[in-house]
C-alpha cells in the first residue's frame, strides 16, 4: 500500500508551512504531496487566509524533486477548463512530470458565495465536471501542431492550439472521487486513473468500489486498470498518551478517530490499513491537520509504513 500526505491549507497555513510538510514527506519517502482546493475555512478563522492551490504546487514543484504532486480534489466551478488545462500543464512541466490531476464537481458553497462564485445545482455540477475532463484531456491528447475544438451545454473552444503539452504524455493522470453513487463511479469509469472514496468507513467503500466495477463493466473498460485509493484523518502515536496529545491539537477524540480514521499505536494503524487493503485500496490518503508537527509523518513513516509493502 502506498501512502501519500494530504493536507487542508484552507484551515490557516502559508505556504511556508506547505513547503515544510512537502520536504519532510519526501524525505520520509511518502509517495505524493496533496492538497485541498478550497477558499474558505471549515470551521475557525482560517488565518492567515487560502493560498491557491496551483501556485502553491507550482512553487513546490521547483523546490521538491521526487515527490508527486496534486490536488484532491481541484473544483470545477473555479476555473475555465481551457484555462486549467494550461496551469496543470504548466506545473506537469514544471515539476517534470510529477502531477497528478484530481478534479471533482465542487460542493462547498459558503466559500462560492464569499469569493462571489456561480454555485450551480448539482446536477448542472455535474454536467460541468464531465464536460471539463471531455475538454482538458482533449486538450492534452490533441497532436502536435493540431487544434481543439468543443461544442457543449456549458463551455466552446474553437481551435485551441493545446497548448502547452505536459511532460507527462496525454497528460497526468487524473483522479476521480466522492461518494456519489452513480454519476462518479460512470466518470470515473470513463475518464480516471483513480478513484477515491474519501472519509468513508470500510463498508461503503466496498460499495463504492463495486459500483466502479459496474461502471466499467458497462463502459466496457477493464476496471483493474484504475487505481483505488481512500482519504483518511491520521493520528499517530507513539503510545496512548501521544495519540490523545495529537487528537487535542486538531479539536478531535480519540475515540471517534479511532472509529473514522487512521489513529491510535503504530500497530492499530497498521490493522485499519490493512483493512482498506483487503477491499483494494493501493493507495491512502493521509489527512494531516496539524501541519506543524513534522515528527507525525517521521513516526508513520519510519513505524507504519514498512509495513504495508
């Protein structure tokens, strides 16, 4: 199983802050560093304010070297496809091909009204969301000196040049997730490399997973060649008193973590992940809150990790 950092810098953290979590997972030797792509804190004042999150991983991709970079996952309802098409193009090349791409629907809406953001019904939500991955992997697979055109409900490009190219051929890999139970699993069927069920206990995983394999059955596409991964709070600690310690610093019980996410001793992390394994998880998402305790990702790193090869 391969674990990769995912952060929340909405919550109150600079870039700064970013960066460090960044360097210390790939020192440690975690797979990915992901983000949120939100403008608006969940809960608390949000200071020092959001940093976007294709700037944030632009500047992180000139300043890490083997660690992958995204976002998990980047809303539709915040930027034109076309003109997205291009950022993530630019920080693939940026980063020599090291992004991956994640793209979902939107659903936050305090943070479309504060900005001043169409914040459509979920079903035009979604009919927008198809149609940007129609658009950017268009853009992406469009041949060298060849042009791209769309004609759809909601966006038209007449012959983009598609470009610029990422480094990555066809473009990154792109990254499908939530817990909708038909539209997701049909998109993600069709366009993902990934799908994530994020925050969801074993049993509706499982479901999630075998309605993908539906999707896929009816797309006709082989279902193995799609990644499956989950998102998960940690909280781990040496012992139970450290455990408690990093529960209290992100306003969570241990108990209710213990139940919904990644927590407790080294060995009652490895248990829960091994659980999501044996559903076909690959790939864990693990939600660090408090992105100044740096020794968090060391313990997992150097007590957990080895062994979930």
């Amino acid at each position: 199983m391969e674990l990769r950092v995912f952060v929340e810098p909405q919550q109150g953290a600079t870039y700064a802050d970013q960066l460090a979590v960044a360097r210390r997972a790939e020192e440690c030797g975690y797979a990915a560093f992901f983000r949120s792509d939100h403008w608006l804190a969940m809960g608390g004042s949000g200071l020092p304010g959001p940093t976007d999150s294709w700037l944030t991983l632009a500047a992180l991709a000139r300043e890490t070297t083997s660690i992958r970079l995204g976002t998990l996952v980047t809303s539709a309802t915040f930027r034109h496809p076309g003109v997205l098409a291009i950022s993530v193009a630019q920080v693939d090349q940026m980063s020599g091909g090291r992004v991956d791409f994640g793209l979902g629907a939107g659903w936050f809406e305090g943070e479309h009204t504060a900005y001043g953001l169409p914040f459509p019904g979920l079903g035009e939500r979604f009919e927008r969301l198809e149609e940007q991955l129609e658009i950017i992997t268009g853009l992406w697979g469009t041949g060298d000196g060849e042009s791209y055109s769309f004609a759809g409900r909601h966006y038209r490009l007449t012959d983009a040049p598609a470009l610029p190219k990422p480094a990555t051929p066809n473009g990154p890999p792109i990254v499908i997730g939530g817990k909708g139970r038909t539209r997701t699993p049909r998109l993600a069927a069709r366009f993902a490399d990934e799908f994530n069920v994020p925050f969801a206990a074993l049993d509706e995983v499982a479901a999630l997973y075998a309605r993908l394999d539906a999707a896929c059955d009816v797309s006709g596409r082989d279902p193995s060649e799609i990644v499956r991964s989950t998102a998960l709070v940690l909280c781990c600690g040496a012992n139970q008193v450290e455990v408690a310690r990093r529960a209290g610093a992100i306003g969570r019980e241990v108990g209710e973590l213990k139940e919904h996410g990644v927590a407790g001793t080294p060995d009652e992390c490895i248990e829960t992940l091994r659980e999501y394994a044996a559903l076909g998880a690959t790939r864990v998402y693990l939600q660090v809150l408090d992105l100044a305790d740096l020794d968090h990702l060391d313990l997992v790193a150097e007590r957990v990790a080895p062994h979930l090869s």
